[in-house]
C-alpha cells in the first residue's frame, strides 16, 4: 500500500479530544488506501515544562540529560494516539525513536539524523498494522542514549520518514491553513498559496515566516518529498493547505511569491574601520565565535584606507556582537572608531524563482519603497530573494505596498 | 567499591528541592565509599496523570501502550536525579529499563523481571562513574517493547538490582521511618522495630501493612538481600530505619513482633450448602475465576448433609462474590439456602517469627480479646500468624489491648 507521512505539531495535540481530532484525520487516510506514519509532537506546553525542570535542576547541564528527560513528553502523545486509532479500529501502534531505530550524531539535544531503517516498521505493516504513530524529536546515538534533534525536530522527523520510507507525501498540520502570500495580520490582502518551490520556502522560512523550520524544507528538497502544510482544525478537504515541491510541479507562478518579514532585526555600524586584506575576516570571525547570528553584510566605499562595515543580526545579539567588537578591537585585532547600534529597524524580503528570468523586480521593489517614501538603509539580493532593511515604523506600509506593486492578492 | 542501592518513592521525589535531599543522601554514602544504584519513582502525581490519560483516551486499552505512556514519568526522574548528583560533582547518569536493559516478561502492566545483566552498568563504574540513577518500575519485554511492573514495581526493581548487582543493602527511602509494632495512628505506644525478619515482614505487608510490598519482599527474602526502610525527610543517621533481614541476623526477638489490621474486609458466609466432596473447590473456583481475593476460609460442622460456609474478602469485591455466587446456583454447581454478607468486619492477625517456638500465643490472643468482650467472628492461623475478624468498632480496642498484652512497646 502506499504511504503517507502525517505530521501533529503540539497545539494539534494539547488535549485528548484534539488527539481524537488528529486521529480523525488519519483514519480519512488509512479508509483511502494508505499506511500512515504519524509523527506526533509533545502536547503543547510539556516540552516547555520539562526544559523548565531541566534548566532548574542545572545551568550547564549535561545534554544527554536533558534529552532523556524532554523526550519523554513525545512518548507520551505516540501512545495516546496509538490508542485513540485503535479505539477506532485501526491496528496501530507507538514507537519511540530507539524502537524505529531512528540513528542519529551523538550531538545531543541538536543531534542529526543519520539513518532510519524502515525494516522494523515496514514488518509490521505487512503484517496488517495501519498507523505506525512515532515519537518525533527524539532518535538514539551511537553510544545507545536517546538523542533530541533540537528546534524544529519534529518537522524534520517527519519530512525524514518520508524519504526513508519512500512516501508519497509528508502532512506537516499546523495551526496555520498553509502558507500565506505574507502574513495576514499586516495585510488582508494576503492570499493562501495552493503551491510553492521548496527554493521559496526555504528563503520565506529562513527569512521569518513561522510555518516551516529550514532544515525540514532543506531536506525535503534534497529528497524530493512532497511536502504539504495544512491545518489541523480546519474541514476536511484534500486539496487544503499548501503543497511544497519541485518547481518543475508548478505550472505556472507569479514572479514573486511573497513578502516576508523579521522584525527583530538590528543594524550595527562599525565606523571607520581601517580597511586592509583580511579585515572581514577579523570582524566576522570574532562574532561568529561569540554566536552572533550575522546576516546582511555591507561593506561601504573605503576613502583613505578606512571604510564603514556594516551588518544586521537579531536584536537580541546586539550587546554580544558589541562585547565581541570591543575585545577584538582591545587585542588590537581590528581597530574602529565607533560602533553605532540601530535596533529600530525591521528586514523586509521577496522572494520568488520567478526572479530568475525576469528583470527589474528588485528595481521595481525600490521604486515601490521610493515612492511611499520609505528609506532603504541596507540591501542584499539573492537569486531569488530582494531583502532590505527599513525603519521598523514603515514595516507594514512596506509590505502593504510591495504587496499591491506585485499584484500578489491575484493567481498567476 | 561495594555496591549500595537506594530506592526513592514518589514523594521523596515530588519537588526539584526534595530530588536535591534525595540527591544529598546518595552523595553521602558515595562518600562513605560506595558505588551506588538509585532507583527513582516518577514525581508523586505523575503516574496518576498518565494513567488517566490512557484510561480517558481508552477504557479497554492496548496494555503495550498504557507501558509507553505510563513510563515516562520514571524516565524524567531519573534524568533530573542524574543532573543534580552531577550539580553536585558526582559523576552520575541515567539509565532507562531498556538501557540497562533489565528484561521482563511479556505480561505487560504487570511485567514480572526475567534478567538484570549488570554488564552494562559495571563497565560505567570501573570507568569512574559513581551513580547510576535508574528509572524504576520498567523494563523491556522480549518483543522490544517497554513493559510496566505494576504495583509496587519499584520497591521490586530495587531489590532485583540489589540481588544483581550483590549490593551491600537495599534502601528504601519512604515518608515513613520504617517498620512499626503496630499503626502509630491507633497506638501511641507502637515502637519502630530496629529489625524484622523477611518472614514477618512478608506477613505484615500482606496483612494490610504499607511500609513495602509483598512481592519485593518475596524477592528479598529469596535472594538474601538485606532492605532497610527509612524515611527521605529524617536527619542522616546511619541506624535509622528498619532493617529486614534474615532470621539469624536478628538476636534477640519478641514472640510477637506486630499487631496489623486491614479495615475493609468482609465476612460472607453461605448458610446450608449441600456438603459433598468438591464443594469447596466449587465454591471458591468461580470466585477466583470472577477476581474475588478470597483471604481467610472457614468450614462449620456439617449437620444432616450440610454446612455453612464463612469466607472473607475485601469490601469492594463484595458485590463480585454474590454475583458469582449466585450464578454458580442458578447453573446448579452449588446449592445454598442464602448469602449473608457481614461488611462491617475488620481483621486484626499478630506476627511473629517467635510463634514457632512458643506455645499458647494464640491462646493468650483469644484470652486478651475475651477480656474485652470482643467477639471473634472468624480464626485463621499460619505458622508466625494469627487472624481473626471482629466487628470493627472494636478495631483499635483490640490492638490497643493486644499491643499491651504482649508487651510489643518494650525492646526484647
């Protein structure tokens, strides 16, 4: 029988009546034809409470700890699903990552996946199990203690399975419906995608969209799983949510699929930094090594052998960039006159693969912002990305008014 | 290093600040030279949630699953326990049943211990470790799959691994300070035993005592392991406690070493049963059949071809019992006049290792009962034991003066 990859994130598993709701779902499912692994996250706030535990009982605590421990809270809603399918008659059973084996690094509490034998469950389902309802987030390593996989794990596991097991696509439900033109709260405008390039989803996710972490939309594409993303609480309907694939599976595509935001983002200013060969590399080195997430770059026009650098990175990073700066600068590593600080700015991005083949869309995007009179204090362009940061006060015009210029409220 | 085994129940782990005093205690005796296996419970209440989520979720529920859920309280125990001996410098890690792995039986939710390879857990601590802090309770089934002890598990699991691993004692820690001549709540005069024989301590678990349950003493008993129940909340004192321990090791004894009582007995007797060969067994077949716990037994005389049959059981199979009765007389197995049900009984039995050697205990029982016009319903008596019913309202009279009688608040 083929097999479908379904995927319960937290909030679609809080309560036992939800977990009935998800297993709804995946009944739909098994009455179509399929054998469905589910991936279930912990019920929403146990994770959470057992971090709490954690970082309470030690400050520096012991990894492989910590994933014994915050691993359990998926344990828990495996069994309550596999449950919940047999109340309703569907042979299904739990297994947790060891019992799969999910193999992964021994990078504990961020560890990667390495293998999944599909033997084990593949048995099983020829035997007349339905459902195989696995643990997410959670694996066994090399030396045999249990593993986490670390933010966004569960999304992975999912999208994992369904390589390993060959699926014919991976459900991620969510308390989203799918992905989204731009988020709807800033513009009413925004309009739900049926379909989207894994190349898109992996700007839109790693440029703040919410929906998807990065590493499972990287994996899928590597794989090509069909992954779509759809709500757990909306009505049944086969072609809801948002289908992420190839791009050679989309028929036809506007130039930019959407506007994406981050609105915690600083811009930090080095001034007059003497400029010579291999100065990015001791600036950017030391705030690497400090763990500062350094995302545009720009180096300005250098006059008399000085030049400004700057950078963008989370605001939350802002005093362990400017520590990291001022300690390089006193071992005499770089040498600056000011390091000037503009947290009140916000990063706004288009991303679409349609900018491969069309010119003019970044023009037409600062023109947009020209016109509305928005300052653009910092650009970066990728293939298929225009990112710029602004004042953080023009965010919403900003994407209100690239919105309306790229005529996203309309399919292509 | 000699090895020692300390076993933490429910409430010696409730709270983070009550892991840290458990964690206090176990660094102690790390400190005194041993290598020490921890046996934790889940966080009082923990269990009690997880089983009702499965029994919410199910009401005939996959037992291998009710096992997976229910689990995982151990296993956070276990993991926060390891974290605070290691805040403490000791180095320490958690083992779940798998990893040990301490096999079971298949018999899930009540899974009896097959094997404990000390293999695993040895290697770790000729390479330095000092605790093992393992979750209580669990094991592996031959299927792979994670089995549950049931009742009491943890107390037996202690004790298999002190039995495995030839551990120097047992401790169990409790909310109570060890074993008593009688409730403390109905005698003040009752006395904390410093020791107590496997055999006596056997009778008075079974006869309604709480300190430890039956089965890890049967186990004790049979593998020589000597146990100490004493309080997790006490001040260090290496004395504290009860020991249980073999015969030999107790010098000098009382005749009687206890008073135990169980309140929710019933007395059920059926009036004129046609007395043949194979009766009993066609009484007490069908009330095994049906569940009934059937504890003492009694025969009266047969006049003319018939007898009255008494028997007690705990109050809540009542209505079990007269159920199964009367179905065995509506299909013709037994014939009786009536079933009278007497629910307002209680069992009070003295325990004594000095029973076998000294004559005209249980008379002086009967003596001390007449002496305050307590009317014994029902006798039953072993070779250490003496049972008998009476009306409950004289329970506390009756250990009160038998706690008198046998002078139990004075040390041998």
């Amino acid at each position: 029988m083929p097999i479908l990859v379904m995927k319960f994130g937290g909030t679609s598993v809080a309560t036992l009546d939800r977990i009935r709701r998800a297993a709804k779902r995946v009944g739909r499912e098994v009455a179509n034809g399929y054998d469905v692994i589910v991936i279930v996250s912990a019920m929403a706030g146990e994770t959470n409470k057992l971090v709490g535990l954690v970082e309470e009982t030690s400050q520096f605590f012991d990894a492989r700890e910590y994933d014994a421990v915050v691993s359990s809270g998926e344990n828990v809603t495996a069994g309550l699903m596999a449950l919940t399918m047999q109340e309703m008659d569907v042979p299904a059973r739990s297994w947790q990552g060891w019992q799969v084996p999910l193999r992964t690094t021994d990078a504990h509490a961020a560890a990667r996946i390495e293998e999944i034998p599909p033997e084990n469950i593949m048995t099983k389902f020829a035997e007349g199990m339905r459902v195989a309802v696995v643990a997410g987030f959670q694996g066994i390593g090399p030396d045999g203690r249990i593993t986490t996989l670390g933010r966004g794990g569960s999304d992975t596991t999912a999208v994992a399975f369904a390589a390993a097991f060959g699926a014919e696509r991976c459900d991620i439900y969510t308390d989203v419906d799918g992905v989204y033109t731009t988020d709807p709260r800033i513009s009413d405008k925004a309009r739900k995608l049926d379909r989207i390039a894994f190349e898109e989803m992996l700007e839109l996710a790693s440029l703040g969209a919410r929906v998807l972490q990065t590493r499972s939309v990287e994996l899928a594409m590597r794989y090509k799983v069909r992954l779509r993303v759809l709500s757990s609480f909306g009505e049944f309907d086969d072609n809801a949510g948002t289908l992420v694939c190839a791009e050679e599976d989309i028929v036809e595509s506007n130039v930019v699929a959407g506007v994406a935001y981050s609105r915690d983002e600083a811009k930090m200013t080095l001034i007059s930094v003497a400029d010579r060969p291999g100065i990015a590399a001791a600036i950017f080195g030391p705030l690497a090594e400090a763990g500062v997430n350094v995302d545009m770059i720009v180096q300005n026009i250098s006059e008399e052998g000085r030049t400004d650098m700057t950078f963008s990175c989370p605001t939350d990073q802002v005093a362990r960039a400017e520590k990291a700066m001022e300690h390089a600068k006193a071992t005499g590593d770089i040498n600056f006159h000011d390091l000037v600080a503009d947290t009140d700015v916000a990063k706004i991005s288009i991303v679409g693969i349609g900018m491969r083949s069309h010119a003019g869309v970044a023009a037409k995007m600062f023109a947009t912002l020209r016109d509305e009179n928005i300052n653009i204090k910092v650009i970066t362009t990728s293939e298929i990305k225009v990112s710029v940061l602004v004042d953080r006060k023009y965010l919403e015009l900003a994407i209100q008014s690239l919105h309306d210029a790229f005529e996203l409220e309309k399919t292509a």
